[in-house]
C-alpha cells in the first residue's frame, strides 16, 4: 500500500503512531489513552481511532506495552535509547 509524502510526514513528526488497521477504540477500548501519564492520546470520535494529540512524548511506553492488540508504536529518539 502506498504512502503520500503527507503521510509518511504525519507518521514520522510524532513519537506515538497509531495502527489503525489494529486499533479497536471504535469498539470501545481506551487502554492507551488511560495509560498515558500526560493525556497525549485521545480517542478521534470521527475515526473511532486513537491518536497523539501533542508532541510531548516522554517515552514512558506504557502505551505500547498495555495495547491488546500492538497498534501503538513508541519510536524513541535514537540519543535516548
């Protein structure tokens, strides 16, 4: 499946990305907006998907450790690896 430039920018500008092949919010899961220490994450009621509100990540990973179905993916600078 190809991606637009505007895609790949919007997938790569932020820490948390979101599968939404895999996210089950629209079937009423909020784990990693619950999770989230710094309420980053908030569910789009026009996609029923989760998504990264700001980019303010601390890369705690609680996110993508508690998602059932590994839709979130944490992607941690490489100077803080």
């Amino acid at each position: 499946m190809p991606h637009s430039p505007h895609d790949i920018f919007q997938r790569s500008s932020a820490p948390v990305t979101i599968d939404e092949a895999l996210c089950i919010a629209d079937k009423g899961c909020t784990v990693c907006v619950d999770v989230c220490p710094l309420d980053l994450l908030a569910i789009d009621v026009t996609k029923g998907k989760a998504t990264m509100q700001f980019d303010e990540c601390w890369y705690c990973m609680p996110c993508e450790r508690d998602c059932p179905t590994g839709a979130v993916k944490v992607d941690i600078p490489y100077l803080l690896r």
